[in-house]
C-alpha cells in the first residue's frame, strides 16, 4: 500500500531480459533507507518487490503482464522513474490509498501553464468513466492527484510547483504515456453495485446512483 507521495526521482540503471519480464536496476538514494529484500517499491505506480539492493540503488523484477499492463516496457535506459516506498502503519497519509496496480495506460494531451500551477489532460478509456470523479482521487505515475475537471474522454489535475519539480511531471509532453491508478475505494464499491444487480438490489436504486 502506497499513499501517492513521490519521495524521489531515481534513475533506471540498466534493464535485462528476464524470461519475458525484465529485470530492473535503479538507482536511488532516499527509498534506500531502511531497505530489504522483499520490500516493496512503487515504480512509476507500478508496485514492485525489491530483490537485491546497495548503497546506490536497487533492483527489482517486473513480469510479463506487468510490463504489458504499465509503461515500464516503453521505458530507455537512463529515464527518470517516480519512487516511494510502501506505507509504513504509524506514518501519515498524505495523499490517498494507492495499491500500485495499474489500471491502464494513458496519453498526456495537454499541459496548460497558469499563473501558479500547471493543468495537465490526460485521456481515458470508456470503461474507467465510472471511476472518475471531478475532485476524486486518481494516481498518474504513482502520484496522487484529484481530478480537477472530467471531460468526455480526458480528465485533467492541477498540479502545484513542489509536485510538478519533486516528480516526473516537468518532464511530460504532449503525447507522453502515463500509468493510471484508479481511486482504490470507488474501485471497490462500483464492483459492488454492479454484482448487487443479481442480489435484490432494485435497478431504480443503481440508476439513482450513477449505475
């Protein structure tokens, strides 16, 4: 469990075949501390287990439907990566509860400068309409946002200087593809009223709702 709060860039070191998954050597610095085998680390939103670590970085294993499912099999040598580690019980939580499973990728369409942020669109399929909600709670690349603004097939975030410098954010362009997290809760409650269908619950009821 993650909370969506990038505590540092690192840097993919080096990438190898591994079977059809990859292995990844990353190097870092502030997730270092306190680290062990088996722990886990978000990679760009990608919740992934730490199996060998030093005093420079660490390496981690993603398999193949991880690589398929998230942005890690676009991803080049030397390419910034958004790090955190899993949430510790006694921490605060700062952002929202994120699981480090993607949902689905993403294409960046435009970045707006203001005055004091930056208003980022990205898109979404039909499928994940249900799920975003104008100032709910998303995650793009493992960041936790709130969506500032739903349109028929993007949505858009706010994003203030400290997250657009202590993240990837700087980096995107027009076109960047992006991981995607939906909200965990509203993940979990729309499953719920979809299988409550066929369990007595009235139509009238979930049309009401939204469903």
């Amino acid at each position: 469990m993650f909370t969506g709060i990038i505590e540092e860039i690192g840097k993919l070191k080096s990438m190898r075949p591994l079977g059809r998954g990859r292995r990844l050597d990353i190097t870092a610095d502030a997730v270092l501390g306190g680290a062990a085998v088996g722990d886990s680390i978000a990679v760009n939103g990608v919740c992934l287990t730490v199996i060998a670590f030093d005093e420079r970085g660490f390496a981690v294993e993603a398999v193949e439907e991880t690589m398929k499912k998230s942005t890690l099999g676009l991803l080049d040598v030397g390419v910034p990566l958004n790090l955190e580690r899993a949430l510790r019980a006694d921490s605060r939580l700062g952002g929202h509860f994120v699981q480090g499973h993607v949902d689905f990728t993403a294409e960046v369409r435009g970045i707006e400068r203001r005055e004091e942020s930056w208003m980022v669109e990205i898109s979404y399929p039909g499928s994940a309409s249900p799920n975003i909600i104008p100032v709910g709670s998303i995650g793009v690349d493992g960041v936790s946002l709130t969506v500032a603004e739903k349109r028929e097939a993007s949505f858009r975030v706010s994003v203030i200087p400290h997250t657009w410098d202590a993240t990837l954010f700087h980096t995107y362009r027009k076109g960047t593809r992006v991981n995607i997290e939906l909200d965990m809760l509203g993940k979990y409650i729309l499953n719920y009223l979809q299988n409550a269908r066929g369990e007595g619950v009235t139509e009238g009821y979930l049309k009401s709702l939204g469903y």
